[in-house]
C-alpha cells in the first residue's frame, strides 16, 4: 500500500537569538560562528513555551494546508527529545490542544536528530498495515531548555523549532519508497545529556555539576556524521532502485554547515540539490528535516514525481535516511 506525504507544516519562534547577541554571552564572535557552523541565528521559545506549543502550531498548518480536520487523524507520531515532561508524551499534549475529539494512539519517539526519519518508516508501517488512514508526523524541539550558554561548543549550534507532515495510506505510485535507520549505542557519550533520568535524577549535586545540559564531542561526531550520512544515503536509495545522481532533491540534516558540504562532497551532486537554511535556523534536531520539508514545499521547490532523499544524523548515535517520490501538489498556503 502506497504511503503519501499529503501536506506539510513548519513553526520557528519569534524570538531569534543571533551571534552578535552571543558575543555579549560568551567569548566568541560572529565571524567564528558563521566559518564553522554556517549560523547566522536560531530560533528560541519565548517565556512559559514548551515543545508542545511549537508541535501544535506546525500540525495546524500541515492540517489548513491539507484541508483536514484534526479529527480525520488516526494516529500522531512526534519525534523529540526535549519533551514537555517525562510523561506523559509530548505528542498526546498535541492530541489535547488539537482537539481530536475521539481516542487515538499518540506517542513519541527519542531518536535526537534522526527522529523523523525513524518516524517515516514507524508511521509508514503503520499505515501499510491497513490499521490507520491518516496520520500525523512530527519533529519538534524546545533544545534551548537544555543548552549551557557557557559552553562555546554547544550553544552557538542548536535552536528551537517544529515541522509536521501529514501521511496517507492509498492510491498507486510514490510516496515512501524506502527506508534504512541505524544506531550504535557503543557512542552514547559523543552527544548526551547526563542528568534528569533514572540513572542521575534531579539533584543540588547534579545541578552543581551542569549536568542538566546537552554535551557534545563536535569534532568526533563530524567525522562518523559525514561516514554514516554517505553510507545510509547509498543504501536507502539502492533500497529505492535509485541512484544518487537521479535524486532531484536532497534533505539532509541542518547539523552544521561544514557536515553538509562534506556530504555534498562525498556524494558527488551539486549543491543545488541540496537545500539549506541552517543559516537562521541552526540546528533544530528532530526538527530539522520535516522544517526544511515545508519550506521547500510552500516554496514549490517539489514537482510531482521528484525524487527526494531523507538522511539524519543524531544522538545514540542514531542516523537514517528516507526515500520518497514526491505525490503532494499543495503548497504556499
């Protein structure tokens, strides 16, 4: 059974946090941050704003976009890993401010950078089976909450955002074609947030120690993020009957700017074929792909009949990639 992306939805905040600002916090300067990561600026959630509210306003555009009603959902699916709480899911507050109005299943899944790409194949799978019709998908990240703005290495990088999709099951031809996650939890220490959980719960020591904030090796996580998204993107559209250079478009990760011209690199496409806007995003992990979706979607950048590929690449280390034959003809609304 065919698994179409039907319409798209994307939220950024209002309040942006650029690198001259930053320059007041830490000791840095634009011109550092702009050669080695490509940010200009991130978004970042106001004053009393949760992941939540980022999610919901991005499914509320995919759902205008598409002309559904929240109650036409069978089933929401959010990757994050900076949810509201612990629990209950991020992605069942989504169903509440949604108004859904009937019980569905609604849940989230922790796959970092990675988690919407996990999503298109849980999701997919879901539909295939014949169980559920529609379905909503998400990446959203409240990622700010978790930065230590005394880390140079960390918090020039990472943003706040939110993209939706909507996926339907029927019809002949396109759709998701393919897909290939992977994880190795032998480099759970290369990007990690220590405290909070069960093995090193909220404490005064562990609040002493920062261990409330998001650490990352960035040199090491460079050199496997640009081995695994090469790999993955191989294996995946091989999987699709495809070869690299018959993609029309590819949708990786917004991790950093020097990550994505290796790829780009390594994979031998032009540049053209690889959108960003890591520029005024920075990195918004499991936000970062379905985001990147919309804008080119609303942009009209997609053809019915274009070869789009998917590849992530985030904590676990988890990364994957997707391949979809683009079907929807909605966009700009």
């Amino acid at each position: 059974m065919t698994v179409r992306i039907v319409a798209t939805g994307s939220c950024l905040p209002e309040r942006k946090l650029t690198n001259r600002e930053l320059e007041k916090i830490i000791e840095t300067t634009d011109e550092w941050i702009l050669a080695r990561t490509g940010i200009r600026e991130r978004g970042i959630v106001a004053e009393g704003e949760a992941t939540s509210d980022l999610a919901t306003r991005a499914a509320e555009r995919a759902l205008a976009q598409a002309g559904w009603r929240a109650s036409d959902l069978d089933l929401i699916v959010l990757g994050t890993v900076t949810p509201d709480m612990l629990t209950p899911s991020t992605a069942t507050l989504v169903q509440r401010n949604l108004r859904v109005g009937r019980p569905i299943p609604a849940f989230d899944i922790s796959a970092a950078c990675t988690g919407f790409v996990y999503g298109l194949e849980i999701v997919g799978a879901l539909l295939e089976s014949g169980r559920y019709r529609r379905a909503l998908l998400m990446g959203a990240e409240a990622i700010s909450r978790f930065i230590d703005y005394q880390d140079r290495g960390t918090c020039v990088i990472f943003g706040d955002a939110a993209g939706a999709a909507l996926l339907e099951a029927g019809g002949e031809g396109g759709g998701i074609l393919a897909t290939s996650l992977k994880s190795d939890g032998e480099f759970w220490d290369m990007i990690h947030l220590p405290g909070g959980g069960s093995r090193r719960p909220a404490s005064p020591y562990m609040l002493a120690q920062r261990e409330q904030y998001l650490r990352m090796n960035g040199r090491s996580v460079f050199k496997l993020a640009v081995q695994a998204l090469e790999q993955v993107m191989n294996e995946t559209a091989e999987r699709a009957g495809w070869k690299l250079a018959e993609v029309d478009h590819f949708l990786v990760h917004q991790a950093n700017a020097r990550i994505l011209e290796a790829v780009t690199e390594r994979i031998g496409v032009p540049v053209e074929r690889v959108p960003s806007n890591i520029e005024r995003t920075g990195n918004t992990s499991a936000a970062s792909i379905p985001v990147l979706l919309d804008e080119c979607n609303r942009a009209q950048r997609f053809r019915p009949g274009d070869k789009l590929l998917l590849a992530a690449f985030g904590a676990g280390l988890t990364w994957g990639a997707a391949a979809v034959e683009w079907t929807a003809a909605r966009g700009g609304s």
